[in-house]
C-alpha cells in the first residue's frame, strides 16, 4: 500500500467533489480561518510522514484535545474513573445539558462536554500544573515541540463559557466536580485554544494506533487494554451524535474537533489526520469525513 | 492459538464467578428456561467448530434475529434502506417510544424495536412469504435446516405484542410503514420466536467475520462494504443501551437477545455464539457478556 | 350588563383586528370551512340566548366533546377514575406519546389524546351503546336534538387514526385500556365528529356555570363538587400547550377544538361558546381566543 | 360565613386526620423546625385577622417570596416582562433544567427556579438595593414591619446554590440574564430565606384578593389585571407539578413553599396562609394543602 499515493487520491477526490458546509461560529475567532483549507497526514507505525495540502498549517484542536486528557487521566486514574463519567453514546448533541440531569450528574461519556469537564476536573486534582502538563503531555505524544496556544480562541471561548460554566455547576450540585469552577474552566479552554497541524496531530495519536506504545514519546503512554478502551469510545462516542454514521460509513476510531480537524487511527496499521474547516450540521468537518470514508473505501479494510 | 482450548478456560472461570442476574419474564414462557444453561460455540473461517457446555441446546434468539432480517432487506434496498431508519446508537431503552416521537417516525437504529419494526415491514414488501423466506434464509447462513419455531413463546409474545403494536401504528402515522400491521406484526413476533443453539448461531453469523461471504451457504450474503456496515451497526447499537460498554469491555461486534444469546464476531478471525438465561438490568446475558470479556482479554486482540 | 351588547362590540372589534390563523389541516374535510366564519353565542343562568354572527352555524367539535365524555364517566366512577388518568397541565403537544410513556401510561389529563382515550374505554364500559349514548346525553344537556355527525369528517379521521390507535395500543400495554381497540377509536373519532352551532354549545355547557344543574335537562348533571373539579381541569388543562396563556389571558375555565371552537363559563353567570376556524400554532382558534380576552376585559371580572 | 369557626373546624379536622410528610431536608437548617407545628391566618377585605394554632410563628417562607417579587417586578416591567419568561404549567420539578435547555433558556413560568431566577435578575435591573427593596415592600404590603432574615438558612442555601448557580449561567448562555450571577443568587437566596407567620404572610398576600389594591399599604399594588393575571399565574404554576391536583381539589389561586407555607386568596373575599412543615413527595405542605381542600368544601365555594 501507498499510502502517499492514496491520500493525494484522497484529496483530489474529496476537492473535486465541491462539498461546501459552515464554519463554526460560536466563537467569533474561528470563522477567521480560510474556509478553503484542507490537508491530510498520515503516519504509519514506522513514523513515517505522509502528508498532502494544508497537512503542516496549524489550527484549533479543540475537542480533539478531549483524548489527550482522558488519556492522562485515564493513566492515572485507571478503572475508578467510570464511576464518574460513562461510556455510553449520548444520542444528543454535545452540549446537552437535559441528558445529565436524567442520569442525574453523571456524564454519558468523556468526549460530550459535561464528561470532558469531569475528566479535566479529575486531571486538574492530579496535576500540580495542569495547563503546563497537558502542553508537556502533548509535546511528548508527537516528539516535538508543537503546542500553541491561540490566545484569541481562549479569550474568545472564555468570554462565552457560560454554557460550560452552568455545566459545571450542575456537576458540583450532583457532587460529581471537586476543583474550583473557574480554574477548571479555564484549564478547559486552554486544551481546546491549542493549535496545532495535521502532521503534529497524527503523530500525536500514534500511540492509540499502537496498544498504547508511542514511538514518538519512546514509551508506553497506557497498557494495550487501556489503549484498546480509549478507541472503542473513539468509535462510539467521537463524533458527537453523528458517531453511528462515522463507524457506519468510515469504520475507525477517531475524534473531531468543531475547529474542522479529525484524529483517527487503524490499528496495527496508522494514525491519520485531517482538517477542513467547514462543518455539517452535527459540527464535524464534511471534507475529513468524506476523505476518510474514501480511504477506507481504497483500501479495502476498517476496523470491520 | 488453540480456540477449544480457550472456550474451555474461558467458560471455566465465568462459571467459577457465580454471576447472577434475572431470566426474562416480559413474557411468561421465557422464565421457563433452566437458569443455570451456559454454552459457547466458536467457528473459524475454515468452519472448524468449537463448544463446550450447553452450546448445543436451542434457545430463543429473540433479537439476535434482527441481524439476518436487517441483512435480508439490506441486500434488497442498499443505501435506500437509510431514508427509513438511523444508524446512530440511541441510549434509551429498546422498546421506548419517546425517542420516536422526538426524532419524527425514523427509528434510531435497526435494532431498537421501532427500527426492527421498519426493517421487518420492509421485508415483507420485497418477499412474498415473509416468515418461510426468513426460516429458508437462516437456514442458508448455517448450512443446515436449523430453525424451530418455539409456538408457546410465540403465542405469547403475540398476546403480549400491544407495545410493539403501538409503535408500528406510530410509524404509520408517520408514513414510514407501508404493510398491514397485524400481518407484520406476526412476521416480527415469528423471528423472535426462532430457536438455535449456540453451534446453528455461530454459523450463521459466519459470513459477517468473512466479508460477507458465507462458507455455509457458500455463496456472497453482502458485498464486503455492506458486510463492514452491519458489524459497525452492532458495535455502536447492537446491546440496546449497553452497547457502549460493550465496545468498551469486549470491543467485538455483536448483537444479545432477551433470550440470555449473545452472537458476535472479529472480523477476519471467527464467530461466536454465547447463551446464559440469566440477563442484567439492561437486558444482556451477564454470563455471556462476561465470557466474551475474558475472551477478548486472552486473545489480546480485539478490533482495537 | 347587557350581554347583547357587550358581545356585539367584542364581536365587532375582534373582526377589526384581522387576525389571521390556519385552518386545521390534519384532515383535508376541516379544510373545506370557510375561514372567515366567527360566531359568539353567549347563555345566561336563566336560559336567555344571546348571539351575534355564525352562532347558529353548526361547526365541528372536534375537542370540545372531551367534556361531555369526561362528564358522563366522571358521573359513573367518581374519584375511582383518577388512578387511570391525572390532573396535571401537560406542558406538551396533546398528541404526544414521549410524555405517556414517562409516566408509565397514566396520561396527564383528561383532555390530551391518550387521556380522553382513556375516558372513552371506561366510557365504553359502563354504557352499552356508547355513541347513541353520547348523542342523547348532549341532545339533553342542550335541551333538544341538535347532535348532527358530520360523516365525512368522521370517516375522514379513521383513516388518519394512526396515532390514536397507537396510543390505544400503548395504554393497552399499561394496562390501561379495557375494552376492543377499533371499537373505542370509532367512538372517539365519533364524538370528535359532532357538529354543532354555538347556541347549542352554550346550552349544553351551561350546568358548569351553574354548580352543575343543567336548567336545560332540569336535573343535576353533577354534584357542585364534581362540576367546579371539571372546570378546574378545564382551566388548568383546556387549551393544549397553551393552558396557562388562556388562563392568565382570559381566566375562564374552556375547551377548545381544533375545528376552531371555544366553549366556556363563568361560574354563577353564564355560559359561552366562540367558533372561528383560523387557529394559531398551538391548535386554538385565534379569533375565539381573543373575543373571550376582550369580553373578559369589558366585564371586567374572571374567576381571578 | 363566621371565618373564625371555620378555620378552627379546619384545624381540628386536619389534627385529627394525623397526615404525615417529611421535612425538607435539602438544606439542614431547614430540618430543624418542629415537624407539629401547624397554624392558620385569614384575613378578610377589611382586614380583620382571624388565626389558630401556630399563625404567629415565623417560618421560612422559601418559594412563596417568588410573588412578592414577580409583583415588583410586572410592575415595572408590564407586559414585556413575558419575553423573558412564559406563563404555561412546566409539568417538571421545579429545578429541572432540561426543559430550560428544550425551550431554549426560556422559563416556562415564573415560580419555577429559572423563572424566578429571571425575576431576580429582572428586579436587580430596575432596583438599587434590591434586598432591602424586597425587604421594605413586603413590610409595606403587611403593613408593619415583619421581614425578618434567617442567616443560617442563607447561608446554608448560598452553600447548596450549584444548582441555581448552574441555571443562572445557563440563561446567560441564552442571553436570558443580565447582571452579576453572584449578586443575583445572594439576592434569590436572601428572599427565599425570609421568615414571616401566617398572619403577616396573609395580610401580604391580601392585595390579591382585592384586585390589585392593598388596604395594608392602603395603595394598589398591582392594577385589576394585573393582580387578576398574577392570580391565574398561581393557580397554574403555583403548585409546582401538583398544581393541576391543587386546582382540582382546592381551587384557589395561591403559592407554597418548602418551608411548609402556603399563601392563597379567595377573589373578593380573604387571604389566607396556612403552615405546616410536613412536605408530600411534591414539596408542598401535606396539611397545609389539606387544610385549604376542607375549607372550599365547607364554604362551598371555590373559584368554580
């Protein structure tokens, strides 16, 4: 298998294919970005760099940050942290507040708000630092120095944290948050201003394609049964309430961020990464989906 | 790896567990069963078999027919299939109505009630004799004349099938029903009524962990494509709410009945039919969901 | 007060106003009302008729016969019927299901579908011939034959009695349904299909502005205890989703349909029936909404 | 009608009925109350004061606040207040905040939390002082200085207001809310931690029955339509979700708290308080509630 050779394939197909869709806007600081962007890395085991468009141009991770901390906590924490936070798909959208108060505080998942907002709350009272640590843990996970932080994202997403903020209370009256709101908030927005490019992303996730063994960090990041559950909820709860059709049409484990970046990984096989800021209605990038459903489609294999 | 061998462990150690949970009772005839059954059938792509304990006994696969329903009408409609019911994971119970009603007539997913529902009146416009095309049609998958009707448990459910009746009614009032209810009804009630052993089960499932292609019938059931798509329907949706965790635990495609079975498959490797009567609140087999967690923890490969 | 007067000026000023609605569509017979018709039909306690435009013009009830059945079987069962339905606003659509199912299949009042479902099975219990039975009692309430069916309307809706029958069916899962699903759906939809002007309306409502003496039927339909419970629930509960608007606009206990009528009273006074068939979006005839705000506002007393 | 007879027939009835509910324990100070307790205060239209049992003792008059400052706040903001919140039934717990998230940060009325949390918010807009506001035009509504301020249970409920605080942030997000959310919360803290007995909570209450005027503030409060609009108001939502049963079975406009109060008023004749601190499953006062069902059917009247 090529794989440069297919995701320059990939890319063509997918820009040929005109899809057009809307880039977010709930935050004024992300519709600054051109909406033309697109670019595509994939690494394979070997951590060979495979890359075509945009694939080295920065942008906002946002909820794919969501696995870097539920990896951090998760490694500390281990089997304990599914008393807090489940690992069910949440059928609604991801800011959804109706879903906690049925499960009465505790969170369908890590990747929908209110479960991410435990799981950095769980790492804000295991990390002396934990804005530094997550900036650290990242940098490990992809062997280089590639976490920026946009200031403007954060000032920006701060200033409408309202949302998330009343999330965190309704945790706290359930007795399911320990820190100080406002610190934990802040540290939540920090890991979702963090920019960085396809290929630092995809070198990033490598570990997940791996049993857990990064060969970027040189070190075994979780156990292979860790790493293994880590992907499992990649592909039930990834991608907000459009996971189903993800797994259905593209079959990989991944996690999309509203900044228009997808993280996926095959196990055994690779990690990849794709970014193009315009979003379907469910908030996940309509040309890193169709560029993933085209690659597994090629290359005759999915996790199925 | 010697798969008899591992079976045999693996029951072992479940049954060491004394695990405990409650036999069905929404209808009469399934408490009836020996609650202490307990089987495992494996199959290889070869068609090697593999059991031990009760995995030759029949019992009622209730829902786990859903997935030879779903692939009969897949193979007919395609993708048009996908303009009457969902593909995502609903995180409410199976039977509920709710969701339904929030998501205007088009069910979640095949496997809730109301999906199930769609496809059973789907089948019915394309086969001029519903029931024996789906008796004629499982035994294709197995290789061999197999299904029982069990006509206590289907008098039953028949006499117990008003909540189901209300949701095809739902349905139709939403014009996603086309077929005389109580004739589809019937239809439904006869699939959940089928009996096999865990042996019959594994081999009809055979085709989906081979692309599609079954050993048994010896001959193409679903392209590989199509193949894909209903294994990633049963790891985001195949245990009713629980299909998360099961992701998470066991991380193999699967689909349970209320009927305490259990089939799943790894793609490439085998398939695998576990019965234990004894279900837990979410209406899954404990002993053989527990089973499939030691297994997939021995193997140290799932499809993540 | 001249009420001849006082409903002639609000007559006048509503149709100044030009209010526009949508005349019910959910079955095409509604459609065929001319949508400018508007009557007022206001009954003192001594009988004395008061009327202004298409008071005399019969119209369908739709709705407004929820009343009449409440009222018969409220009579038969007394506080026993509250176990099988409860009093509460609904807060939601009145042909919502999400709802019955949260509460286990205990509608929330009498007046939303599932409820007056339940109202017409224990109906159908207790009286031998439920149609004619219905016919006589409001033939009787108003004083003289005036109970038309409007056979087209009701053919009409057992053809798009989907929902109700699914409803039926779901309360029989509950167990809370007696009597043969298709038979009670025809007595629903025949009361639903009542046609009459809003003289006679008026007539027939007038024992519940009277402690429930009807000076019509010259007897006691209810006790003064039962009488003031229905006007309770028709004030909290009359006007679907918009119960609370009509009693903090209006503040008279009323029934609306979705043929566009409104019956209501004000107790110790007069009772009072408004029909225009342009509805808002919750189900309620504009006009008749606001004629008995004005005619509230000028008489400057409610119950408040 | 000697009202004093009939309050102390009331009394004696419900003592000897030995009714039994469970103290609000949502915050401890609250517990502390003597379960026994129960007292009655009527006040007529010329203001003669007719008490028995524990009408002069204090007690935390918890959600019955939510009127007085609705009252100041219709007042000042007429009816562009009913942008900011709805006047419908809420059919929910009156802290759910799903039905917020539904309605897209618009309370469904103003005495559930959200609603008066916009009230607060509302009154904070338009008053400097807004605690001594609240203070000083309760005082006059009574006509005498009687506010007084349990400080343990302020800042027992200031440490137990996650849940407010959750809801306050969640209307921001909907732009629902315009000042400091912790100035809001002290200020909805400190009225619902004002103590007054039945007597003063009665003659506060008086304007209500008078259409608006107050002949202890010996001015109107409110005019005819406002006060008669505040009334229906009360007896659609001022039950929480048992306002339906309170229509149904008392029929009076009126308002509790989970201190054991309830405040209502006859139109045109009396304002009453009863108190007692044994809570049904609902949250409102089991003999309270039991008190004013006895007293309509011994007047024989009702609102009906």
């Amino acid at each position: 298998m090529d794989y440069q050779e297919l995701i320059s394939e990939v890319y063509q197909e997918v820009n040929e294919l005109d899809l057009r869709g809307k880039v977010a806007d709930y935050i004024p600081e992300l519709t600054k970005v051109s909406r033309n962007r697109f670019g595509i890395a994939l690494i394979d085991l070997e951590g060979k760099v495979y890359g075509v468009g945009d694939y080295q141009v920065p942008f906002s991770i946002q909820s794919i940050s969501k696995v870097f901390t539920l990896t951090m906590v998760f490694h500390k924490f281990r089997s304990k942290l599914w008393s807090r936070v489940n690992v069910e798909p949440s059928g609604n959208p991801f800011n959804s507040i109706a879903q906690l108060e049925y499960e009465k505080g505790v969170p369908r998942n890590p990747f929908v708000n209110p479960g991410a907002l435990v799981i950095t709350d769980a790492l804000t009272s295991k990390f002396e630092n934990p804005t530094q640590s997550i900036r650290d843990y990242i940098d490990e996970l992809a062997g280089q120095h590639c976490v920026r932080i946009n200031e403007e994202v954060m000032q920006s997403e701060l200033q409408h944290a309202e949302r998330n903020t009343a999330m965190a209370y309704f945790l706290k009256a359930y007795k399911n948050f320990d820190n100080d709101i406002p610190e934990v908030i802040r540290t939540y927005v920090y890991q979702c201003s963090i920019e960085m490019c396809c290929e630092e992303l995809a070198k990033a996730f490598s570990y997940l394609a791996n049993d857990g063994y990064s060969i970027f960090a040189k070190r075994e990041i979780l156990n292979e049964s860790q790493s293994r559950r880590v992907n499992a909820l990649m592909l039930t709860c990834g991608f907000y309430d459009e996971s189903g059709e993800f797994a259905f049409r593209v079959g990989l484990p991944g996690k999309s961020g509203v900044g228009g970046g997808v993280a996926a990984i095959m196990p055994g096989k690779f990690s990849i990464a794709v970014w193009s800021p315009e979003l379907n209605e469910k908030g996940n990038s309509v040309k890193a989906i169709k560029a993933l459903e085209l690659l597994t489609d090629k290359l005759k294999f999915s996790l199925f």
